[in-house]
C-alpha cells in the first residue's frame, strides 16, 4: 500500500499535479469536454426528428400549416411543390421517391400539391412547376426550378447534408 502511494506522488509530482483535488477537478473537467463533444456530434447528426419523416421516404403535406409542423422537426428538408397536370411534375415525382429512399431518414422529403394549398407558391414565389425548395434550419436556402435527373439530385442532396453536417451513413 505505501509503494502505491509512493508511486501515485511520484506520477503526480511529475504532472504537476499537487492533489487528489486537482486531479478530480482536471479529470472531471475532462470528461465535460468528452461528453460535450460527444453531445456537439450527436446534435449535428440529428437533422430530422419526425418519426413520420424518418418511416418512410416521402411524406406529402396537406398544406402550410402542414409544412411549417415539419420544419420545426427537421433540419433539412427537400420539398417538391407539384400540380396534377404538369407532365414534368410526373416525371420529377418518380426521381424524388428514389432519392428520398436513399437518404430516407436523414432529411425530410415532402411533397406538396400546389392546386390544394397555393400558399405555399405565394410564400416561396413559386412560379412554376415542378420547383423543389430547400429548407434548411426554417429557412429557404435553395429552390431547384424544373425536371432535375436523378443522379443529380442525389448528388446535390448529398452535398447539402455534408454542408450541414448530417450524417450520410
């Protein structure tokens, strides 16, 4: 027991360290710093909280009201305004299901008919369509206007969720 004690002095003398006080208070400080990083990452990673967003790939949205309900739970979300009669909009709805599969609980994806709430084009001066907005923390940051490959898009979604710092894996 005296040689443990010798030798924990020793260590301790050798940090500078003069006291099991400041040792719990250097080891305590620590473990602030470990958890709050651990914290800072998990934050980041957290872009969508809405079950409903995370279960399944794209939700569509009755109207604003509706929508402004899932900004406040997701971080990113990528929303496709459409009409019934617009053939690009058909086309563009078949890309934005296979993409919202692949990064499916990672952001929002959102589909909203601009026939049922015109609202949502006069917010976010929506002239055409098929117009995809991006929101990211509340805010429109982006709106992709017309027919986009889906290729591109996923690339573009992908790039948007490092920008943002939500996790890809």
């Amino acid at each position: 027991m005296l040689d443990e004690t010798i030798r924990y002095e020793r260590v301790n003398s050798r940090l500078g360290i003069n006291s099991d006080k400041e040792l719990d208070h250097i080891l305590e400080k620590l473990a602030k710093k470990m958890v709050s990083k651990q914290h800072a990452e998990r934050k980041l990673s957290e872009c969508c909280r809405d079950p409903r967003l995370i279960s399944q790939p794209v939700v569509e949205a009755a109207g604003l009201e509706e929508l402004e309900d899932y900004m406040r739970k997701c971080r990113i979300l990528f929303v496709n305004t459409y009409t019934t009669h617009c053939p690009y909009c058909m086309m563009f709805e078949e890309v934005f299901y296979m993409v919202a599969d692949e990064f499916k609980g990672k952001a929002g994806f959102i589909r909203v008919n601009l026939e049922r709430d015109p609202r949502v084009a006069y917010k976010y001066y929506i002239m055409g369509t098929p117009t995809t907005i991006v929101i990211v923390d509340g805010k429109p940051v982006d709106l992709l206007v017309g027919y986009v490959d889906d290729y591109t898009f996923a690339k573009y979604v992908e790039s948007l969720l490092r920008k943002y710092n939500c996790r890809l894996q």
